[in-house]
C-alpha cells in the first residue's frame, strides 16, 4: 500500500509545481504526497486573499485519499490575512474533513520557535508589497527580519521557472552576521537541495518553505525518519517526534 507510513494532503495553488517535487525528495519510505489545488495565477495581496473561499472544498477533496495530514501549501497564502490567519485555514479544512491540518506560515513559524532563532534574514521571489506583508506578520510574532530581499515576480507560474541557483544566491544576499538563521520562503520558489550547503557556508540553520512544511507534516504523522541531506531542521524536529526531547517538543507545541 502506498502511505503505509502516511499519506499527506497538500492544497496548493494551481501553477505550484516545485512543493510536490520536493516533498519526493525529502519523503522517507512510506510516506507519500497527495495534491489539490485552488486557482492562483498572480501573488498579489486580493489574490492571495481569495484562495481562502476554496480552502474548504480542496481539503475536502484530498482528504478521501485517506490523507494523515492536510497542509495548506502557499506562503504568502497563509500570511496574507495577518497574524493568526494561519490559524482560521487550519480551522477550515481541520471542520470540514476533520483531519488535522496546517499551513506553510504555522510550520515555518514553528520551525523559528524550534530553532530557538528571533532574528532572520529573509529571501523570497515575492514582489516587494507581498514580501512586506510577510515582514510585518513576523514582526507581530515578536521575530526580527535583519534584511530581506524579494524577486519582483507576480505570475505564481514565474516563481516555478526559478532554477535553484536563484534562492541560494539570494540567500546569501541577505545574510548577516546579526542573523542567526535564513529563511527562504514560497512553496514555488526550488531550494531543498541546496540547503545543507548554504547551512555549511553561511554556519547557522537555513529554513525552506517546503522543508518546513514537510518537517511538520512529519511531526503531525509521527514519523521520525527523512530522506539524508536536507538541512539541521529535521534533527530538531524528528527528536522532538520521537519523544527524546522535552525541550524541543514544547518549542514545537508553542503558538
């Protein structure tokens, strides 16, 4: 069977073709994704916002394969309604399938607290009014952006045409020695493979929004294992899930 391990839901906007991809690759064995989209063409704020009105019927829909976890895969989608608006798509598709749930922001927000880390250099694709915004939420969660830099892209389609020599290099723009982690966001915009090797250049943890997604998926399924080579996160998360560490478990549990 496949997913004997688990099944995870994702509801992705409808260009994304980069979070599937890299949730194969990280995926440990028996551990399968399953996707569903809502339309998305531009990233801009009115669009983003719209998403919301189809979350329940996507959830709904992905959640017959029999899924362990559903997740709101889209960044700036998760964010753009402000702090704890993360919180109300949770609730919308954790009500209408009654699988638990989560978002890309709630898993990246997450994976700061794990990390122990306030200060973050951000490097998105975004224009940079959706990247403000992203700003702004972090900031409302008490966490310090020291430098950012978007890409000025609009077409959720663009974002995907990214080769993964764009995020490392941006990454390493807007690092700084006050950072103490980067963070590359957008489910669309292709990182994983580069990650351990940004975190031996730039030595200090460097977070995805794909690898953090999938590191709570993980957590939600209770599965302990993942694909080698994809950055210190999952160490971190994985002993949290395994119970070895009570530390970690009640920074993962924290809102």
């Amino acid at each position: 069977m496949y997913g004997r391990r688990g099944r995870i839901g994702l509801v992705l906007p409808t260009a994304n073709s980069t979070m599937e991809p890299e949730f194969q690759r990280m995926a440990p064995d028996g551990v399968t994704t399953h996707a569903n989209r809502i339309e998305l063409k531009d990233v801009t704020p009115d669009s983003l916002l719209a998403m919301e009105h189809d979350a329940a019927r996507s959830a709904r829909q992905i959640a017959m394969g029999r899924v362990g976890v559903i997740a709101f895969g889209c960044t700036s989608g998760s964010f753009v309604g402000g702090p704890g608006y993360d919180e109300r798509l949770v609730k919308i598709m954790e009500d209408e399938t009654g699988v638990q749930a989560t978002t890309t922001t709630t898993a990246v927000v997450r994976a700061l607290r794990v990390l122990g880390v306030q200060r973050i250099a951000m490097a998105t694709p975004y224009i940079d009014e959706v990247t403000q915004l992203e700003v702004d939420y972090l900031h409302a969660l008490g966490f310090e952006v020291t430098n950012w830099k978007g890409g000025g892209l609009v077409l959720t389609a663009d974002i995907q045409e990214c080769a993964p020599e764009v995020s490392l290099r941006r990454a390493k723009e807007v690092d700084s020695d006050r950072a103490e982690a980067v963070f590359i966001s957008c489910t669309g915009f292709r990182s994983v493979e580069n990650l351990e090797k940004l975190e031996a250049d730039l030595g200090k943890p460097v977070i995805s929004a794909n690898q953090a997604t999938f590191a709570d998926c993980l957590r939600m399924l209770g599965v302990n294992e993942v694909a080698p080579g994809y950055g210190s996160l999952f160490r971190h998360v994985l002993t949290a899930s395994s119970g070895d560490s009570d530390t970690v478990k009640a920074a993962l549990a924290a809102e």
